[in-house]
C-alpha cells in the first residue's frame, strides 16, 4: 500500500453532502468514479478536505465504505482518523471494518503535548488496527527526526509520513534519517506550491485538493514536477494555482470551501460545508470561475 502511496499523485475527495447537510452517498459515489478515471494512486477518504473533523462515527463509517466500494480494489482507499487516544481508536478501527487500505493520523483534539505522549498516542493507534498508518505531522503534533525514528521503531505498521508544518529543514532532516522506512507525502495546503523543491529531498507525492475539480490539470502539474519541468511548473503556478492560493487565504477555512465552490464551478457540486466553515461570497466564486474556466 505504501509503495503504491509514493508513486503518483494523491487524491483527497470532498465529502458530498445534501441541503440538510446530510451525507449524500449516491453523489460521493459517482465522484470517486470520477476521479478514477484520471488515475490517481490513491484515494484518502474523510481527510481534511474530506471534512473529517465534522463527520461523526457512523457518518466516517459510511463514507469510508463508500469509497472503499466505489473504488473497487482499483487503488489504495486510506481514512482519516484523530481526536483524543480512545477516540482515534474508534475511528482506525472503524475505517479497518468499512474496508480501508490505511489510515491517516491526524493531531490529537486542541491540546498541545510532548514528544512522548504524542509518540504514545500514535503508538497506541498503531497498536489498535492491522492498516497501515501515515502520521499527520502538523499544527500540535509536530515530531522530528528523532521522535520519528523512535516511532518507527515502535510501530511497525507506521508507513508514511505527511508534511503539514513546511519546514524544509525538518523534513530535510526526516528523509535523511529515515531513507526508504517510510513514504513521504507533501501535505501543506495547495501542496502543489511545495512540490518541485520538496521531490528534490525526497518527498516523492503530495496531497492534491486542486485535484477534485480539475483533475487533468492536477495531473498534468505533477507530471511536470516529477520530469522536473521548471518552466512548465512556474508557468502553472503563475496562472492558476497561486491566484487560486490568494482567494484561499481570504478567509479561516477557505482550503476546504474553495475546494467544494470550485466542483460547484464545474458543475459537479458536492453541496456545502458544514459548520463551522463557510462558502466564498458571491464575488470571490465568480472570481474562482473565471479562474477554472481558463484551465477547462
């Protein structure tokens, strides 16, 4: 699963609901069909962008399921997992019964907490399920090099590990030490702005959101990337995807928002975010519109 993970580009679905904000499977279904036909290496389900952090256990079940059946064994199906020690239990071990590939760990709920209880708690969920599991490094849960290594020795099924924080160094530091133990996954918010100096250190993939409603340009990006095309990935950056990154910083939660305002952009809607996000205004998914529609 890990190796299948490092050799090509992520897709994190949205989470489709209805407009009772309900999940609304039958279209989460067809969108994962989707993105299928553009041939990402895996799919994970109920991540950030998937709006994990609102979904509650029977609702992650669900959506799990859905993407794990949608997808059909034709790639690797990972979920998102987190909150609390038990509670992250719960979670992992339900993303193992709704047919999951693996598991994303993301930080504990709201605390702040030392190396050692960070290694615990993940060395608790590890513990919980056969999947494998990519640690989340981001927000209260950043590790370095020595603390990953000491997690790694701890949990065997520890495969992966995602960036979330930027810190070249660190994660420069990470790859280093660790070499091919692990698959290491760019995880920053449009990772697509990290991409070309991260493969140089060995970060071989990234998390696509970009990639939900305009996957052919997601792809043909992380083509230029790995062949190290410069000019092809300047050239993308310049005209789409940072004026795209200056309406997504026009407001708390946009990362996920301008994701589900640019499938509306395309026609394929997800319906809104829940609370407590919030949609781009009239003006900014006009402007988002204008934008997509120079890459249709």
């Amino acid at each position: 699963m890990a190796k299948k993970v490092g050799e090509g580009l992520l897709s994190f679905p949205v989470t489709h609901f209805d407009e009772h904000l309900d999940f609304a499977e039958q279209p989460y279904r067809n969108h994962i069909a989707w993105l299928l036909e553009h041939r990402p290496a895996a799919l994970f389900a109920a991540g950030g962008t998937g709006e994990f952090f609102s979904l509650t256990l029977p609702e992650f079940s669900r959506v799990v399921n859905a993407a794990v059946s949608a997808a059909g064994g034709r790639v690797p199906v990972l979920a998102g997992c987190g909150y609390g020690t038990r509670t992250a239990i719960q979670f992992a071990r339900a993303a193992e019964e709704a047919g999951a590939d693996g598991i994303l760990l993301f930080p504990p709920y709201l605390l702040n907490a030392e190396p050692a209880g960070l290694i615990e708690h993940a060395r608790a969920v590890c513990s919980s399920t056969s999947l494998g599991v990519v640690f989340y490094n981001r927000d209260n849960a950043i590790l370095d090099e020595s603390a990953i290594g000491k997690l790694c020795e701890k949990c065997p099924s520890l495969v992966g590990f995602k960036d979330g924080c930027g810190d070249v160094e660190l994660i420069t530091r990470i790859c280093a030490r660790l070499g091919d133990r692990l698959v290491y996954i760019g995880g920053l918010p449009t990772a697509e702005t990290f991409a070309l100096p991260y493969l140089d250190i060995g970060v071989t993939t990234y998390s696509s959101a970009i990639f939900n409603f305009l996957p052919r340009f997601a792809q043909d990006f992380y083509a230029a990337v790995r062949r190290n095309d410069r000019i092809a990935v300047q050239t993308m950056l310049r005209e789409f995807v940072l004026p795209y990154i200056a309406l997504r910083r026009r407001r708390k939660g946009y990362a996920v928002s301008i994701v589900k305002a640019g499938m509306r952009a395309v026609g394929r809607s997800a319906g809104p975010v829940r609370p407590p996000l919030v949609e781009l205004d009239p003006a900014e998914l006009d402007q988002l519109r204008m934008l997509i529609a120079e890459r249709c």
